[in-house]
C-alpha cells in the first residue's frame, strides 16, 4: 500500500495517522510480516469484462427480435433469458468487486461489437471470453463464484440456442 501525507499525519494506505513516515513504512513492513498481501484489481481487465457481459444484454436482445425460421420461437426465448438475467448477475460480480477492493471500477470501454453475429456463435464467443478472461480478474472465491453463474447461464443459453431451436 502507497505511504501517503495527509494534513493530520502519515498513512500507510488507509491505516494511519502516523506522526512520522518511517512509523507508516513500519506499519507496513509489520504487515507483510505477518502475512498481510495485498489485493491488486486490474481496473482495465475488469471494466472491460463488465462492460462486455453488461453490453452482451443489449446485442442479444437485439438478436432476439431478429431470430426467424425454424425453432426460432426457442431462440426467441433462450435469448430473452439471458438478456433478462445476465444484467442482474453482472450488477451482482460488480459490487462484489468494488465491495471487496473498496473502490469504483471505472472507466469502461465506450465500444463494443455489432449484432449481425449468429446468436448462438455470439454466445459460444461470449462463454470462450469469459472461460480465459476469469483468470485475469480478482481471484477471491466470492468474486469467481459470481463468474461462475455467468459461465452457468452462458452454459444453458448454448444448450437451448443448439438443442431447443
């Protein structure tokens, strides 16, 4: 954790005042001696992960109300169930992150892909990004847990999407 100035003293991080630096490096170095690691988010990976899962709702709606043929009353469908359910578990994975690293993802992508893709291509993409992007984003168990129901859902829109339609 960064040493820091402040008007009432020095800090290690948020712990602190300290009435000199050196108490502050102390602090830290007491710490890490007793096992203290530091938790790092790469808030890059990790806005780019919410912003992509968060953007998949509005291109599989628009695939939604573009699906026609045979077994598209299935596709219709599977597609109205991820978009009505990946929002929630998306606004679920965000504030656990900022709940466990106390701080606000930002910024997020402001570009993302198109909706001339073949929904279930789309989603198959969808779950291959998430199966390699988890191993970028913060490892506590809670926050994979969260993953790990957006990799479920992602699991049975391609069931319903290749079976059902």
């Amino acid at each position: 954790m960064p040493i820091s100035k402040k008007s009432d003293g020095w800090y290690w991080g948020s712990k602190g005042p300290f009435a000199s630096k050196q108490k502050a490096i102390q602090v830290g170095q007491a710490a890490h001696a007793s096992g203290f690691k530091e938790s790092v988010m790469d808030r890059v990976i990790v806005s780019q992960f919410i912003g992509t899962l968060l953007h998949s709702a509005t291109l599989t709606h628009f695939q939604h109300f573009q699906v026609t043929g045979t077994g598209s009353y299935a596709a219709h469908v599977a597609l109205s169930t991820y978009y009505d359910e990946i929002v929630d578990l998306v606004d679920s994975l965000t504030e656990s992150i900022q709940g466990a690293y106390e701080e606000i993802i930002q910024p997020y992508p402001s570009a993302f892909g198109n909706t001339d893709s073949v929904p279930l291509i789309f989603i198959k993409n969808l779950r291959d990004y998430v199966r390699s992007e988890r191993l970028k984003m913060p490892q506590d168990s809670e926050i994979q847990n969260e993953i790990d129901s957006i990799a479920t859902l992602l699991n049975h829109t391609v069931y319903k999407l290749k079976f059902l339609s």
